[in-house]
C-alpha cells in the first residue's frame, strides 16, 4: 500500500514537482520514496512495504526497460499469477507482486486486468507504446484522481498531491456539493473539487499525447428476476460461501509483515478475524473503537468475540469532544465534505493500529452490500407491503421493527410512520425506490444553501442523474439487486471505501483489506436469490447460515446495528472548540457563500440548546462545518479572518 | 392582532426553516412531503402546541391529519381551545 504521482506531457521542473506532489501523501507511503523521469512522462512513489519488502521498490521497470509502473495495493492472487508467468517462461527478479503486474501488461496488456484479485491502483508508463495506463480494482479500494492543464495529464492517489501542480487551484464544485447533500457521496468521476476528476473504479484510463479513453473493464450484474435461480439449495449455498470466504481472508493473510483484524463486534468483522485468527500462528491483534454514548457503543460484543478468539485485542475510546477534537484532519484526509462524522473514530482507530506496530488490518466492511445488510433493504420491503394495503393500520408498525435504536421513531404514531417512510407513496417501479426516503431526506439539509448556491445549481436534480447512470439491464433484476446495486455502485466507493475507508486508514499508513470484496465472492452472492439474502426482515441469512458454527451465538444472531457516531452533539456544548465557532461564524458563512449565514447561526443555536436533533440537522451541521473546513484547508479561505472582518 | 395560524407559521419557519423567510410555504403543503419535518420534530411540534396554547396532547392525537400542514395545525389547536372555552 502506498501512494504515486505523476503526468504524461512536457513540463519544466519534472523531478521538483514529483517531489512535492509525493510528500504531500507521504503518509501513504512512509517507508521509501522514489522517482521515473522522462521529458514526457514521470512517476513518483511512496511506499508502505508490504509485500516484497527487500526488492520492491517503486517505480518500479521491466527487463527490457520499456515499461515502468507505479502501484498502490496488493494483488492477493499474485503467487497463483506468478506460478502461471514462471510456466510460460517469464522470470522474475523480485519477490513482488508489483512485478506480477508488469509481466502480465507486458502479455496481456490491459486485458490482464480481470485476472486481478486485488485491491489497487496503478498507472504504468508503456514506452514502447508512448501511452500512460492508468487502472483501478474492480469495487473502488484504491484511489486515483486526475486533471488536465495546460495540455498535460497529472494524476496522484489523493488530490493534495494535484494542488502541487502549478495552476491547480481548489474550487469546490457546486454539483459534487449537491450531490453529498443528497446522496452522501459525489458520483464518479466527479470530486468535492471542481476539473479534478476520480477514475472510477474497475475502470482503465489509456492516456497518449493529445488522446484519452476510459473503459470499464467489469461490471456488477445480476440475474434476471424471472430467471431461474441457479443457486437453490441453501446449505449448499453457506458451504460455498464459507469456502470462498475462507479464501479470501488465506489470499488477504499474505504479506511480510503481520496481519491484524478490526472488530466492531458486529457479525461481519467478527466472522472475518474468526477466519483469520484460524489463519495465523501467532495470536491475532484485534482492534475497536468504543464510545461513552450507549446508542453507539457495541463494547460488550466486542470484548465477547475478542475474548472467544482469543485476541490480542486493543480498543481506542471515542470520548465527547474526541470527534470534534480530529474533525479538521478527518476532512483534510477525506478530501471533500461528509455529512457524518463516521469517519472520524475511525481516523482515531488508524492511529491505533499504527501505535500497535501494525501496517495492515482485515475489515467487515462490504459484507452488508454484498449481502444485503443495510436497513435500507429491509425498510424498503416494508414499504412496499404497506404500499400494496395503503390504508392497513398494521403494516407500518413494521417500520418499528427496523429500527430499535432510533428511539424518535419508536414513539411515532402508525399514520406518521406510514407518512414518513412514504409507504405507498412511491412509485412501485421508481428505479431509486429503495433509497427515495434516505435521498430525500438527506437533501432536506439543502434548505441551508444559499441563494447564490441555488442559483448556480439551476434546479439541478442529484436523485435524477444518479438514474441516468444506471445500466440497462437495471430494471429487469429484482428489486433488492436494485437497491444492493446502487449501494455497491455508489456508496460503497463514494463514501465507505474513501471517506470511512482508504483515507483514515491511510491518513495513519494503514492498509485495509476487505475479504467480502473478494471477486468471487462477489459474484457469487450477486448470483444468489434474494430471499437468501434477505429472509423475510432477516438481513445476510445466508452469511449468518455460513457464520452459525463459527460465532459465539449471540454474534451470529444478532440484528446489524448500523456503525454510527455522534454527530452535531459532538461539536456544541461545553468546551465547543475554537474552530468550530469560527467556521460557523456568520461572517465565516457569508465569506464562504455557500449557505444561508442566518439560518446556519439558528441552526447552530438550535444545536446547542436541544441536544437531540433530527437526521436532518445532524446532517446539516455536519455537512456545513465539513464544507467549510474544506473551503479552509483547500481554498486557503481563513475563517478566522473572515470573523475579524 | 396575531392569529394561530400566524403563530402556527413563525413557529416553523423559526425551528424548522431556522429562519428562512424567502421559503415559500403553502398553508396546505405537507411538512413531511416536503421534508420540513421528520420523526423527532413531530414531537417539537407537540412541544409548541402545549406549552404556547396549553393545550394537551394525547398520543391519538399525534396524527398528519391534525399536525402535516399550516392549515391543519391552526384547525386542530381551534378546535381544542374552543372546547375547552366551551
């Protein structure tokens, strides 16, 4: 795991700027640096060894000299890719996965890509063909970002490392604003910064001078939802899940240097580190965050799983102020703006394992996109069993079920659960009728624009172009693939891999890997049928079938309680830090231009004098303080000085 | 002289627009359509209409037939303040 740089043109300077655009994600890659400089081609590197620790520096050259790559990620299936090189009579000279890639381009070119089981990113410079190649994995762990000036291509793991070339400046973009105001998230390949673009994942950039494409080279399907399952028996079904699964954390064990594992105390990570604590010798090092605030806190099964694995397990307390505490970093890693603050215990998390001596953890994380764990899933059955008996008392009392830990809704009358979850509202055949309600409620927090913002978003529509990205064959899978597919397409890379995911992880050189995005597990569950998924409101049956004999009981039965932190509370009250009051200030607001400055100062006060706020506010707030910590840390815009004037 | 509805509408505007007056709010539009409220404002709203009106609410009370709009709202508090005048 690391991060790279570099450009495809003529520029002046070549090796000065490499240098600066690799120090500024040095944190990526702590333990060596290097440089390829050509009069029109360059790379830089930052390297966290992994894999190949003595023979593995980056960039790194074929035998002939023609091809030069820079990679950022593993390939966990590069001992497999490597036997099959050796048979057709390659030789290798390092032990390394990143020669693994080079031998196979060198072959194949980019169609080697789907032979890759990994998690990467990497741009290799093909001299004999004058063209740069620039690949990302199949689900979105690894970042790449690019931008064009002056006729040359610059691109770099994370932005900061663009905002080095001369010219790039920070601007946000109005649309990505929207679009995190609506759907968490920016769609690919736009960014929180305006011309600068992310290259989406399982995708391939071929850059010569004065040329450009980009093609996808997989895409998640599905079924037809009349189509005959192929998969019917269910205990076959968890044996072979538990077979790929146990594959993808052996592949992902492979490094060396040792491999520990996060444990939420949830069913995901805890099957995962079970798995792996088979998998290793020594004892495996567990690591949690744990909070003060009860509605968060799963210590309890933290500790009961740690405890039943026999772990060396460590935790990290998320304390009152703690998230407020990091929040500017957790932004400035993040590189956009976020409406939660998630991230940011998961920052601290990071910092943990680095403490502990650790480059490299497993996480649950995809588990619930994969196979179908979220509550948006389960709520979105129920809204469509109230929607056919629109006026039936005891459908909505369903919504109660869901959720237990939101005690507002608890308390809710059956007519107002109906009304807010829009039961029978929504257009049965609505490609977004899933999401709708988490949509629409999101972008309730865009009262807060401005009216210059409003203007310059022309009644743009975030929910409708997220439609017009859809595939399709969309609208013949069933609806629970439906709704899997927009968070496997746009959630899981917009926010949970970059905002919860690479970046805090990284932000501390951490390397995450993720054995439910393993690509044959993920086509595997694709293929199976829903209700094995979701079972009645039972969410991830069939993982839990797989997981049933290796979790204490109570992990493997327990209903997903949804990874939350403290939001707006986290910041008001007593002891509320300087740079929040800054960042909020009216005149900070009016400076930045973005929001309504009054209505950002009631809302700020309503947040401080009623601690309990709805979804709404907390997003709001969060949203607000983020973008203008971005507008800060990017743009240069000093709120301070904003407040004095 | 102020009436309910007035009443009815600073108050949301106030808490639920946070101030923002250019929003144009029917006195018919829905609250929740149009995501001005969502599950915890419900009980703001209950909140207000008790302590401003002194009017006590019951949970069967706690519908969006008496509490989703302007018009609905100021209708409902009516009702009860003229039954307990009554």
């Amino acid at each position: 795991m690391c991060g790279f740089g570099g450009y495809l043109g003529s520029i002046r300077d070549a090796e000065a700027l490499l240098a600066r655009m690799i120090a500024a994600i040095a944190h990526r890659g702590p333990d060596e640096q290097g440089k390829f400089v050509t009069p029109d081609a360059g790379l830089g590197h930052a390297r966290l060894s992994v894999i190949g620790i003595g023979d593995g520096q980056q960039p790194m050259f074929d035998v002939s000299g023609n091809l030069t790559i820079a990679f950022n990620g593993e390939i966990f299936n590069y001992l497999e890719l490597r036997e099959g090189l050796i048979a057709k009579g390659r030789r290798f000279r390092t032990s390394s996965d990143t020669e693994v890639i080079l031998h196979l381009y060198d072959e194949m070119g980019e169609d080697c890509l789907p032979l890759l089981n990994g998690d990467f990113a990497f741009a290799i410079w093909d001299n004999r063909r004058r063209r740069m190649v620039l690949a990302r994995d199949r689900m979105g762990v690894r970042p790449l970002f690019y931008t064009n000036k002056d006729g040359v291509l610059y691109f770099a793991s994370e932005i900061k490392a663009l905002m080095k070339v001369p010219g790039v400046s920070a601007e946000i973009d109005p649309i990505a604003l929207d679009q995190i105001f609506t759907l968490w998230a920016p769609i690919a390949p736009r960014t929180a910064f305006r011309n600068i673009h992310e290259l989406e994942p399982a995708s391939v950039m071929i850059a010569t001078q004065g040329q450009v494409t980009v093609k996808r080279y997989w895409h998640l399907d599905y079924p037809h939802r009349d189509a005959p399952s192929t998969v019917t028996n269910e205990g076959d079904a968890a044996e072979e899940l538990q077979a790929l699964l146990t594959d993808a954390v052996r592949l992902r064990m492979r490094a060396d240097v040792p491999v520990g594992s996060y444990l939420s105390g949830g069913l995901d990570s805890s099957l995962v580190s079970a798995l792996a604590a088979g998998m290793t010798p020594r004892k495996l090092q567990t690591f949690s965050v744990t909070f003060d605030s009860a509605e968060h806190d799963e210590s309890a099964f933290q500790t009961e799983m740690a405890s039943a694995l026999g772990t060396h397990h460590r935790t990290i307390a998320c304390r009152a102020g703690d998230i407020a505490g990091v929040f500017p970093e957790v932004i400035r890693f993040a590189e956009r703006p976020i409406i939660r603050t998630a991230p940011a215990p998961l920052y601290k998390l990071s910092g943990l394992v680095r403490q502990a001596g650790l480059k490299v953890v497993l996480t649950g994380e995809g588990a619930d996109e994969v196979f179908a764990g979220y509550d948006v899933f389960k709520e979105a059955r129920v809204r469509r069993f109230c929607g056919r008996q629109p006026a039936s008392r005891m459908r909505p009392q369903l919504f109660r079920r869901l959720y237990p830990y939101l005690p507002g809704l608890q308390q809710q009358s059956v007519e107002y659960l109906a009304a807010f979850f829009g039961a029978g509202n929504t257009a049965l055949d609505d490609p977004l009728f899933s999401h709708r309600p988490r949509f629409k409620t999101t972008a309730a927090a865009k009262i807060f624009f401005s009216g210059d913002l409003r203007a310059t978003l022309k009644g743009y529509d975030a929910a409708e172009d997220l439609v017009s990205q859809l595939p399709q064959a969309f609208s013949l899978w069933h609806p629970l693939h439906q709704g899997q597919y927009l968070d496997t397409r746009f959630l899981l890379p917009g926010y949970i891999l970059s905002s919860q995911g690479d970046r805090m992880a990284m932000a501390h050189g951490i390397e995450g890997r993720f054995p439910f995005l393993d690509p044959r597990l993920v086509a595997f569950a694709a293929r199976l049928p829903p209700e094995m998924k979701l079972k009645g409101l039972v969410e991830k049956h069939i993982l839990r079938k797989a997981a049933k004999h290796l979790l204490p009981t109570p992990i493997w039965e327990r209903t997903k309680q949804p990874y939350r932190a403290p939001d707006a509370s986290s910041f008001v009250g007593a002891g509320e830090l300087d740079y929040v009051r800054d960042c909020l200030s009216e005149a900070s607001i009016a400076a930045g231009g973005l929001f309504n400055a009054k209505a950002v100062a009631n809302l700020h006060e309503k947040c401080r004098t009623q601690p309990v706020s709805g979804f709404r506010d907390n997003a709001a707030f969060v949203g607000i303080l983020s973008t203008q910590l971005w507008q800060r840390n990017f743009t240069g815009q000093e709120v301070g000085a904003a407040r004095a004037a | 002289m102020v009436t309910i509805k007035d009443k009815v509408r600073t108050f949301i505007v106030d808490n639920f627009l946070f101030g923002d007056t250019s929003y144009q709010l029917a006195d018919t539009d829905s609250l929740i359509e149009n995501d001005i409220i969502d599950s915890t404002a419900v009980l703001e709203l209950v909140a207000f209409i008790e302590d401003d009106f002194g009017i006590a609410i019951v949970d069967s009370d706690v519908v969006p037939a008496n509490l989703d709009s302007i018009e609905r709202l100021s209708s409902f508090i009516s009702a009860r303040a003229k039954a307990r005048a009554a």
